[in-house]
C-alpha cells in the first residue's frame, strides 16, 4: 500500500519538492499560484502539460491532512517536485490511515492518472 512518512522535512526531501524560489532560481518556465509554490486545484492542467514537457518533474498532490507523491485528481492544491517518484511515498504527520481523509485520498489514489511519462 503506502510508504508512510510523518516528518515533514524528510517527506520534502525525499521527493525534493521545489518552492517558488527554487522555481525562479531554475528558471522554470511556469509560475505558482501561491508565494510557496503550491498550484491551485485549477491549475493542475498548466501544471500537468509542464510535466508532460518536462519529464525530470512530476506532482505532489495535496489532500486535506495528507500529501502523496503523485498526481490524483480532486486535491486541493499541488506541488512540483524533482527528486523519488515512487507515487506510494505519502506525507501523513497525524497517522491518519483508518480516517475518512485517508481513505477518501486512497480511494482518488486508486482512480488516480498517473503521472505522464514520455515514451521514448
């Protein structure tokens, strides 16, 4: 099922989730909605076809309390990351498993479009 991880820190680091700053310092061609780097909800098709073009990134998805390290649909807000991709890594401080957060996330996990990949 899950890799559960409930140290912030050691969740970002892992995926390696970029900020608003280190997007600006790469020279990234997209910009957050937010100042720390988070996409809103509607602007996961932006942040989709830039990972389509830019395969060395993939998306964070945020979902209440939880954060998981892939693209599902229906979160409340995104990151973008360039570090592990393994979409099973999942930020839970609170250890959530049997709440409804949880199993609302596992359940759009399991419908999830899994982050594009090109083929070569």
């Amino acid at each position: 099922m899950f890799i559960r991880v409930d140290d912030y820190r050691a969740f970002r680091e892992r995926v390696h989730i970029l900020f608003s700053v280190d997007i600006e310092e790469m020279g990234l061609s997209i910009v957050p909605d937010t100042p720390l780097g988070f996409f809103l909800r509607e602007s996961l098709p932006r942040l989709t076809d830039f990972c389509w073009t830019h395969p060395q990134f993939h998306i964070v998805s945020w979902h209440g309390d939880l954060a998981v390290n892939a693209r599902v649909l229906g979160s409340c807000t995104y990151l973008l990351a360039d570090g592990c991709r393994n979409p099973r890594i999942i930020y839970d401080p609170e250890g959530e498993i049997a709440s409804p957060t949880y199993q609302s996330l596992y359940a759009a996990f399991n419908k999830r479009t899994p982050n594009l990949k090109r083929s070569a």
